[in-house]
C-alpha cells in the first residue's frame, strides 16, 4: 500500500502524485505527466515545474497545529456543518478552523453528524459536486478533536474524502468533552493502485528447467508433526497393552491371596474361577 | 482449531478427489427442469403448405423466430436473434422460405420451413432511416425468379428469393419523406410507395416492378398535416387522420391521379369524442378508428364515402384480412364480453353477416387480447373452417378453433423481470402416504421394481418403468414444505405485469395473476412493475398467517412517476390489497426489521428524497423509531458518476401531516471526475447471505479475519471512452477502476486500476470477496479478477491464551465511524468466455463452498469452485497450503465440461441466475431464467449430509438381516457347543 502523507503543502504532494508512485513501475502505466498550475487558475498549465520547495513529507504523521503559516498556497476551501445546519466555510485547507466554539457542544450532546466537504475539483472549486463526508460527533473528541483524512485523488480531481476519527469508535460512545476545542488533524493522500497483473507463464516456461533444482523444498517437519496420527493410536495401544499385562499378574494375585489367606471368602469365589478353568 | 481445520482438510480432501459434480445420464430431469418460450408474438404467419405438418411462424419481441406445431403449440424449432437485432417483418417465400427482416430493416434472412436452417442472409444499406416494410408477392417473377420486395432505410429493393441477391433498388431521398406504405396491386407489375412529406405533403411513387424505374410521382398538399398511421383501405385508396385527429382523409391514388376526400369525424359520430387514432389493419373497404373510449368501425364505399358499421365500448382486437378466394376476403374480431370473448369472422365486404360466431371462455388472469392471426381450413365437410391465433395481454399464445381453446402457450414467462421465492404451506394432519402414492399396490410394486433394478435382476423395460417413476415421483412436486427444503414457489414477476408461481419440483404453474394495478387506467397510463419483495415471511408467532409478496410498479417509464404497491398472498395468488401512492418510487429498501404480523418494513425513497415507511401502522412504526439513527442507504446517479449516503433526519416538513414520511440528508458523497471515469457496474452482497466463520484458517495455522459487513459497495468505472464496444479503443485510453465503499460512511476501502481493461463488468458480492469479470484489451482476453478483504484490527485475536482469558475484542461491537485497518488480496486470472450473469451459490448456514455460477455467451451456465479464484494462489504452493485447498496458480481458469450445470441444455436469451438456499445444508437451488426456463440443485461440495439417491437401501437391509441372522445362528452354535462341553 503506498500512500503519501502530506501535513502542510498539499499541492507540492499533488505534483508528486502525477508521477506513478508505485513499485511496480510498468511500461503500460499511463499517468498524465501534466503538471500543475500553483496559482490555482482554472485550467491554467504551468509550463514550468513546480518550485523546489522540499515537502516536509518525511515525518509519518504530525500534527496540524494552528499555528501554522497561513500564506502557503491554498488552492481549495473545507466546509463544514453542525448537524443539519448549512455549510459554512471551516476554512481553507491548510488553515483550519481552530475551534469548534459554539455548536460543538450542543453536537456532541445529541451525537450528531459533523459533515466537512471539499471541492471536488482542485484548480477549479467546487467541480461539478462537492465531497461530503461526516462523522458521529462524539468520535472526535480524544485530548483535543482527533480527525483523520484520507483523501483519494485522481490527477486535479479529488474522489472521495475519509473522515473520522484516527482510531477506533464503538458504540456506546459517550458523552466526552474534549480538553482543547482544537483540531488535530492528520491527513493521508491515496492514490489509485494498479492492479496485478494476471499472471503469464511463458518465461517461466523457458527458465523452469534451470529453476527446476532451486525448487524450495518445503521445511522438514520432525517425526512427530508427520507422524502424530499413527503414533497416538500406536502410544493408546502399548498403553492399553501394559495396563493389561499389569492387571494380569495382579489378577492372579488376588486369585490367589484369597485362596489361601481368606478360605471362607475363597470358598465364594472360587465357583466363578472354577467355572472359568472348566471351559 | 485444529479439528476444524483438520475437518476441512477432509471435506476438502473428499472433495478434491472428485472435484467434478457431473451428473450421470439418467439423472437428467431428476432434480432439473427446462421450459421453452419464445415470447410475445408480435407477428404470426402461417404455412400453407397442403401436406405435410401444419405450422405457423412467429415473431416476437425477445427477438425469436419459431415454428410452431399448430396442432399442439410445441416448438419445432426456434432462433434467438441478438438483442439489438429487433424483427420488423416475417413472411413465408414459396411456401418453403421463411424470409425475416431485423435490425430497422438493414438484415434479410431466410430460413428453411422445415428445420429452420438459414438459407441465405443478405446485408441491406440505404440512405437514410426508415419504416421497414418486407412483401412476398405471390406472382410477381424475374426471370423465373420470385422477387421480394423489400423498404427498408429509405431504400426500395427487389430482391431474389432463391439466394437473397438484390436484382435493382430504387433509393427515396427526399429529406422529408417518410414513407407510410407499399403497395403491391395484385396481378400489376407496379408498387406504389406513398408516405408523407414534410408533415403535409402527400407523395406517391409508381414504381416499375420489374426494374425499379419510377414510372410517376405524384403529391398532394394538405393544410391540415397528417398525424399517426394510415390505413389501407383498398390498393388504391388509403385513409389518414389529420394532425388534430378529428377529421378523416380519404386519398385514392387511382391511375396516378391523387384524389381526396375530407370527412369530419364528427359527421360520422353524433357526439364529440376526442382525438382518435387509426388502427393499423389491412381489411379491404374497412378501417377503424379508436378515441379513448369508443372503437368505431368504418366502411369505404364507392369513392371516398364513409359510412359508421359498428361503434362499440368493448375491448377489440381486429386481425389482418385473409383472403378465402378470389375476391373474398375474411378477417376476424374479438371483442370482449365479461369473462368471455366473442370471435366473429366476417367478409370484408359483408359486414352484417358473419361466417363463424363463437364465445370462448376466458381466463381473466390472461386480460385483453392483444392480437388476432386468422387462419382457415378445410372442413370435413368441405367447408370453410377457421381457426385464430391470439395474443393476450399477459403475452400468452392461444389457438382456438371449434370455439374451443385448442392450446395455449404461457409465454410471458419469456420475459421476466425479478424472482423471490416463498416457502410451501407445512403438511398438515391427513394427507398420509397412502394419499400420495395411489394405492398400496402401486406402492409395493414401485419398491418391488426398484429391488429388482438395485439386484441387477430388471429387464430394459423395468429399467425405463424405474426411470419414469423416479422422474415423475409426486414426492417433488407435493404442495406441501419437505423436510430438506427442496420444494419452493418460485414467484416471478413478468415484464407483462403478471405474477406466476412455479412450483421448484416440476416448473408447473401453481397459479398466476394478473396484477389489478398493473392494468391501464386513467390515473396509470403505462404501468410498469419494478420489483417484487418479500412482504410477509410468518415464520413463529403469525404461523397461521400466509406469507406474502409486494409487487413495486410505476406509472411509467420516468422514475418521478407515482408508484403503485400490490399486496399478493403466495398461497392463493390473490391480490391483497393495493396502494396508489402519492409520491414516485425511485428506491424501496427493504429493512431487517418485522412488526408483529411478521411484514417487512420497507422504505420507499421519492424523487424529492422524501423517505416513506410501509407498512403504514402504528407498530411498525415504533420499531422504526427505535432504530431511526441506525438506518443508511446509498444512491447511484449513473449519469452524474455520483454516489451519495444517506440516512433520516426528521419528520416531513410538508403541509400535510404524514407520521411516516421522513426527511433524509446527505451524509457523504463520492464524486468520480466525469472526463476519466463512468460507473458501469456496482454490485453489494445479497441482504439474506449467511456467514458461517468470520475466521479464516490459513496453511501455517494462522487466522485471517474477514471483513463482513454487510454495507460494502462494489463500483466498477471505466474511462468514458472506453465504455463502447470491446475493441473500439486502444489500450492506452482504456482503464478500469474497481472500488470497495463502505456504504454508511463512504470511506474507499480499496482502488485498484486496471489499465488497458475494458467493460463490460459482470460482479458478484459474497462473505469478504468480490468477483469481476471484464476484458483485458492488452492481453485480448476476458479476465476475472478477484479482491478478498480482511479485517486487521482483529488479527492480534490469534493467541490461544488471549482467547481463554477473554481478553479478545471479538465481542466488542463494531463501529463502522472507527477507522477501518483492512487489508486486500487480488489476482486476476484469464477466463476464456465472456459472461452474460454471474452468481454465487448460497447455502442455509453457509458452511458449503461456494460456487460461481457464470452465465456464458452460449446461454449455459457454468460452476467455477471459488477456490480457482483465490489471491493466495501460488506457483508453488507449500505442502501446507496444497493440504488447505490452495490450488496452483495457472494464468487462466479452468473451464471443465462436465461442470456445466445444464448439461446440455441451453437456457435462451440468459439475463439472471439467482441461487436460493434450501433447508439442507449442502444443496443450493439455482434458478436461470431468459427466454427460457431452467432449474436444478447444487450441491458444492457434494451432499455430504444426506443419502444420495442412488443410496442402494435395500443392500443396507439385507446387509442388517443377514447380520441379525448371522449373530442368531453363530449364537446357537456356541451355545451348543458349550452345553456339548459341559457334558463332556
């Protein structure tokens, strides 16, 4: 799985994704090697590439702090609504809103739906429809108001948007009041995968007979994986076996003892014994 | 664990020994059963052949030429044209040519009568689109060849009969000219093409019939413009409406002069009645006209004077004329009385006097009579006869003859639309063996040839009495609930708006109805049935209860129009009760919840996104209430390659008051960029599958967690040009997109990219995995791919201690708003055919391995063990992972001929496969329905739970007897063995 995490420059990351960011790199992979434009024009094609500004992707995660510069070049605005009330701008991507303040809590008392939405189209919003996503309010708050994105991309255009909380949110879910009405945010791009690729034979045909011998032998497993099913029945057997040859001198022990310590009682017994030796 | 695994690694390992489950010769017909239709009859021409059988040939609208037994209605045989390859006109050529012209007039094929081989196929162009019409004259020769003649694209063409040559053509390119008719005037070598012209103009064209030349053309202006059809009246004089359609023109043609007539309808019919509409017949002196209400038939005297025969109220149904003799023609008219319809058979030019009067009892499920085909024949007494052939509104075919109906054929089934099942009454007290089986003799008899079969003892005879019997045993076909569930209703719903009941035993109708609210009316103008669904399902506390079916229609072809709900028992096949709904009906979501009397809540979404509860009570509407935050559902704009979640935020704010109607807002949306991407596919899992194990046990002892749930959405987009044809773009500019959604929140789960792929998808959704199937361009073969996704936030759950001191969270509930930690597994493998269904088999508890069940491009179906479809496919696979079932890879699927699962049978026209579990935890029934019928069991991984059939009893028997015998005399012996002793 390869995905780009992204905190503050979102639209440098968006100039690494037009380059396959996969392993696999095929020769069939078409990505379109446009490049984008960073004022943000509709349709404008920046015949240069994107300045080298170095994008502090290398951090796994990290937090989005409010404090963060606001001047970085914000192509497109997050919306968000309390519940069932309008849209109402959250601020530009980069620079979000910070508080919850008024609204928040009331949501979280009738474990509401927070809704966030983006444009569907980077250089020119909203595209033709904006991306709604949203959450039950009471996943969010942790420490501060926890969200996680993960957006998924295709070129200019965003598909989908993943909100929620970063970890996990069961049922029950309480009555929790953040400590901070303050975002904390992290963000993951995804791009598209290429799929494997049906498997073709034929030059494995041809290099099979030197790979013939480099076969992976599979582990040699001890006597006792192989052979467990044979050797329990076996082990039940011998069991049953001296346990009978330990009963059979006991049992003409106490043919005997009796016989000649206990006669009264001997005198009992014997009939059966007697009987057996008859037959 | 590990006797699980081990039990699966015997199940498998009995299995694999014989992975084919092939039936054997005498089995056919056992469990299976194959029923053939051809659809409604849009045209029916019949042979006239002296000798030999009588038939007649007939299209309809699945697209299937057929010659039928007129005696018995049995096919003799029978072509399915493509889907796009729609039949504009048969027609029968020296008597033993069937000649048929398809695709808007553009292909002509002829096919020999008797076995419907094609003769020849001829291509055929023109300028422009058109009106097709197709004539066989009866004496019109070039060069001692039969000509026919054929319109068709704007094109005249005269084309031989014996090897479908064009001899000339003759091309109509006037922008504006439709043409309305060609006409063949017997015994003259001209045609005459008329039509209209620029809405007013009428035009004529004589036209040579020998070579084509345009002999005159003649036109006419008429202020008032033309509207509809026009009929023909004479071979010379046509009839029109006006563009108002009030007013009746009357146009004879006669020697090239083009004369007219106006005649108010109004003059005719002394009150008003509204635009009318003339209906299509060939009657010479004769046409009909029908407004809304009246049907009114007029007679053509002289030149151009009209004259009122008859008005009726009635439902009517006129046939093409026929023609008796030389100047004789008869047609017939049917016409409606309350359970009863009326044939007469009149001359053309004797309107008062009819040659044949008959009343035929009716049906009231069939409805209206659609068409009539006329037919006669000789009596024995040396008259004429008539039989007709007639078309109802349910798209059954009937012969009636001697006021009789001589047979009929249920072909609307040919067209069905959705399939649910409904379980059997349960066998009540009474009905003993005895009842079933007809005597005690029959009985022993029965048993006494079975014996004789197992002991190898039964002559050929016995051998064919033993295979009848076992094929029409009344045990599968008994109206009761059985044991192992094998015996269902299948309920269907046809595109003629009328529900059938099949019995899963034999395929035998148990009843059928013709839905009330599917009928025409004034407030539904062109009802349509959506869907049906499980109403009612008593199962517990409401036992005594029927089960019931809700049949979803609309008022039309737009998804805005109202909605009608019908109610209908499955016992009886009465309809229950029916609603007109007030609003549209543009998604019904049925919803795992039941009120007291077991039904079903359903969800109805309108256009305005308005959700409605039914049923409409106060307790369902309670149960509704508790799990109001608990209820999402998705839509799919097509167009827009929007997919939106939903779910209910409050009451309607309408000003009507309505309790249960609810507003819905929008909760996530996924926007696919419309310059590079359009769905074509979105499948989710079946509502009713069960899940066995949420666990997975892997080779080395490991665990893997499914991820089930039941809100995933698979979605397949392709590039907007490459969602064509196959091959009408290159590699490069094609690519296929599949994604898993979750459905309640609307996080992508999964994206992958095929590049250089291309649709058509077929997909199916089953436990964790999807199965696609597409076309792979780069490779030139189909492809189907699989995705398996599993659940990682559970993995940790391995440890056995974990487990025994229940610190495990597989317990704790799961939020669909917690962020999933998922993982996926693909593969794509190469598949040889492509695909017109896909399936999966479905069991009660879902233990079995399933199945896929792909509807092939030769109308079969075929299982794949799923298993050849597993991402964990190896080149190599390790000694443990051979001993759990993994399969080594091979670059394509194995198509194996003994897995076909019906045999040799084709089901025409394939368009659905639907899988039904029975109560039996091994078997699944399968229902494939198109044009024909075709059921049977599965089992996948063979019964493993029962006897089989061929469970030879009575070894078993004697094998016990001789037993008890053998312990009898072995005890006797000792027992005088030890007394000899004694005494010794």
């Amino acid at each position: 799985m390869k995905w780009v995490e992204v905190i503050v420059s979102f639209i440098l990351t968006l100039s690494f994704l037009s380059f396959p960011s996969c392993g696999f790199q095929s020769d069939e992979l078409l990505v379109d090697d446009e490049e984008f434009g960073l004022e943000g024009a509709p349709q404008h094609r920046s015949p240069e590439p994107i300045p080298t500004r170095s994008p502090p992707v290398t951090s796994p995660t990290r937090k989005r702090h409010s404090d963060l510069d606001s001047d970085s070049k914000i192509q497109f605005s997050l919306d968000h609504a309390f519940g069932d009330s309008d849209f109402s701008p959250a601020g530009t991507f980069s620079a979000r809103l910070k508080t919850w303040s008024h609204g928040g809590q009331n949501l979280l008392e009738s474990d509401d739906f927070y809704r966030i939405r983006l444009p569907s189209n980077v250089l020119s919003p909203p595209g033709r429809d904006f991306i709604i996503s949203s959450v039950k309010a009471r996943c969010l708050p942790r420490e501060s108001l926890d969200e996680h994105f993960v957006i998924h991309m295709e070129g200019v255009n965003v598909l989908a948007v993943n909100y929620g909380s970063p970890g996990s949110c069961p049922y029950p879910r309480n009555l929790k009041l953040p400590a901070k009405w303050s975002f904390s945010s992290h963000t993951v791009l995804k791009n598209s995968e290429q799929a494997p690729r049906a498997p073709v034979f034929t030059e494995e045909i041809l290099g099979g007979e030197n790979a013939e011998g480099e076969v992976v032998q599979p582990a040699e497993r001890s006597f006792w994986a192989k052979y467990w099913m044979y050797l329990i029945p076996l082990g039940l057997i011998v069991m049953n076996a001296i346990t009978q040859a330990m009963n059979m001198p006991e049992e003409q022990a106490t043919g005997q003892v009796p016989a000649q310590g206990q006669p009264s009682a001997g005198a009992v017994q014997r009939g059966p014994s007697s009987a057996v030796r008859r037959r | 664990m590990a006797i699980r695994s081990f039990f699966l690694f015997i199940l498998f390992f009995s299995s694999s020994l014989s992975p084919v489950f092939s039936l054997y010769e005498d089995q056919v017909g056992l469990m299976d059963w194959h029923q053939q239709y051809i659809g409604k009859v849009k045209q029916a021409v019949f042979s006239s052949q002296r000798a030999g059988r009588k038939r007649v040939v007939v299209s309809t609208e699945e697209n299937v030429i057929a010659s039928l037994d007129l005696r018995h209605g049995e096919i003799f045989w029978r072509h399915l044209l493509g889907a796009d390859d729609v039949i504009d006109g048969i027609d029968i050529g020296l008597g033993k040519y069937v000649i048929t012209l398809s695709s808007g007039g553009s292909i002509l094929r002829s096919w020999n009568l008797p076995d419907g081989q094609m003769v020849w196929e001829s291509s055929l162009q023109g300028p422009k689109h058109s009106k097709s019409f197709l004539l066989v004259p009866t004496n019109l020769k070039f060069d001692k060849d039969n000509v026919l003649v054929v319109f068709s694209n704007g094109r005249l063409h005269a084309i031989s009969c014996i090897d479908g040559e064009v001899l000339w053509k003759k091309d109509f390119e006037a922008e504006s000219f439709e043409v309305q008719q060609v006409i063949l005037p017997p015994g003259s070598d001209l045609i005459h093409v008329v039509g209209f012209a620029a809405l007013s103009q009428f035009e004529m064209y004589q036209i040579n019939a020998k070579n084509g030349e345009l002999l005159k053309h003649e036109s006419a202006f008429f202020s008032s413009g033309f509207s509809g059809q026009v009929s023909l009246v004479s071979t010379e004089t046509v009839v029109a409406l006006d563009s108002t359609g009030s007013i009746l023109l009357t146009i004879s043609f006669q020697d090239g002069k083009i004369s007219s007539q106006q005649t108010p309808i109004s003059n005719l019919v002394e009150d008003s009645l509204g635009p009318a509409v003339i209906i299509p017949s060939s009657v010479s002196g004769i046409f009909a006209i029908k407004t809304d209400a009246v049907t009114i038939f007029i007679r053509v005297i002289g030149k151009g004077n009209l004259e009122v025969v008859e008005k009726t109220t009635h439902e009517i149904a006129v046939s093409d004329a026929l023609s008796i003799s030389e100047d004789q023609q008869a047609f017939a008219l049917i016409q409606h009385a309350s359970s009863e319809i009326h044939l007469t058979v009149k001359l053309a030019h004797d309107w008062d006097g009819n040659l044949l009067k008959e009343s035929v009892k009716m049906d009231r499920q069939r409805g209206l009579v659609h068409k009539v085909f006329i037919n006669n024949y000789i009596r024995t007494d040396r008259s004429y006869g008539f039989r007709v052939l007639i078309v109802m509104e349910d798209h059954s075919l009937l012969l009636l003859q001697q006021g009789e109906i001589v047979w009929s054929r249920e072909d609307g089934l040919a067209s069905i639309i959705d399939v649910t099942t409904s379980e059997l009454p349960v066998e009540r007290d009474g009905v003993s063996v005895a009842k079933v089986e007809h005597n005690l003799f029959e009985w022993l008899k029965g048993h006494m040839l079975k014996l004789k079969g197992t002991l190898m003892l039964a002559s050929p005879e016995d051998m064919a009495a033993i295979q009848s019997m076992r094929l029409k045993s009344s045990e599968k076909s008994k109206m009761t609930r059985d044991h192992n569930g094998f015996r269902k209703l299948l309920i269907v719903l046809t595109r003629a708006g009328k529900l059938f009941a099949l019995h899963t035993g034999d395929g035998r109708i148990v009843w059928s109805y013709l839905l009330r609210s599917l009928h025409k009316s004034e407030a539904c103008q062109s009802p349509i049935g959506l869907n049906l669904y499980q109403w009612q399902v008593p199962h517990h506390h409401a036992m005594d209860e029927n089960p019931s079916v809700l049949v979803v229609s609309r008022c039309g072809p737009s998804s805005d129009t109202s909605g009608v709900l019908s109610f209908v028992d499955t016992y009886t096949g009465k309809e229950l009760s029916s609603l007109s709904l007030d609003h549209a009906v543009v998604q019904v979501i049925p919803l795992p919840y039941t009120d007291s009397t077991e039904q079903r809540l359903h969800l109805l979404i309108d256009a305005d996104k308005h959700a409605h509860l039914y049923p409409k009570t106060s307790g369902a509407l309670s149960i509704f209430k508790r799990e109001f935050s608990n209820i999402y559902w998705y839509s799919v704009e097509d167009q827009n390659g929007i997919i939106k979640g939903h779910a209910l935020k409050c009451k309607c704010t309408g000003e009507v008051a309505d309790e249960f109607c609810f507003d819905t807002r929008d909760l996530w949306s996924v926007v696919f960029p419309s310059e590079s991407e359009k769905t074509i596919a979105t499948v989710t899992r079946k509502l009713n599958e069960v899940v066995h194990t949420q666990a997975k046990v892997v080779a080395d002892q490991d665990v893997m967690y499914k991820y089930i749930s039941r809100n995933l959405l698979f979605v397949a987009t392709v590039a907007p040009k490459g969602s064509g044809e196959i091959g009408s773009v290159t590699p490069e500019e094609s690519w296929l997109v599949a994604y898993l959604i979750d459905t309640v929140t609307g996080r992508i789960l999964h994206r992958v990219t095929h590049h250089g792929s291309q649709g058509p998808v077929h997909a199916v959704f089953s436990e964790n995995w999807v199965v696609y199937h597409y076309f792979n361009l780069r490779a030139h073969r189909y492809e189907m791919s699989v995705i398996e996704i599993y659940d990682q936030s559970r993995a940790d759950n391995k440890d056995v201690w974990k487990l025994v001191l229940g610190k495990h969270n597989l317990t704790s509930p799961i939020s669909l708003f917690s962020r999933p930690e998922v993982i996926t597994k693909s593969q794509s493998y190469f598949f040889t055919h492509s695909l017109k269904a896909i399936a999966v088999t479905s069991t009660a508890k879902g233990i079995t391995s399933k199945q896929l069940l792909l509807g092939t491009i030769g109308d079969q179906v075929l299982s794949l063990d799923k298993r050849f479809l597993d991402p964990r496919r190896t080149v190599n696979p390790t000694q443990l992972e051979k001993e759990e079932g993994i399969i080594p890879l091979t670059e394509s699927l194995p198509i194996i001929p003994q897995s076909y699962v019906t045999h040799a049978l084709r089901v025409e026209g394939l368009r659905g496969i639907i899988t039904v579990p029975a109560k039996l935890e091994s078997t699944t029934l399968v229902f494939a329905h198109g044009v024909d019928l075709f059921f049977t069991q599965l089992a996948p991984s063979r019964t493993y739970d029962s006897l089989t059939e061929d469970f030879s009893y009575a070894l078993l028997l004697i094998t016990i007897v001789a037993l008890v015998a053998a312990i009898f005399v072995t005890w006797r012996l000792s027992e005088r063995k030890e007394l000899q002793e004694k005494w010794r």
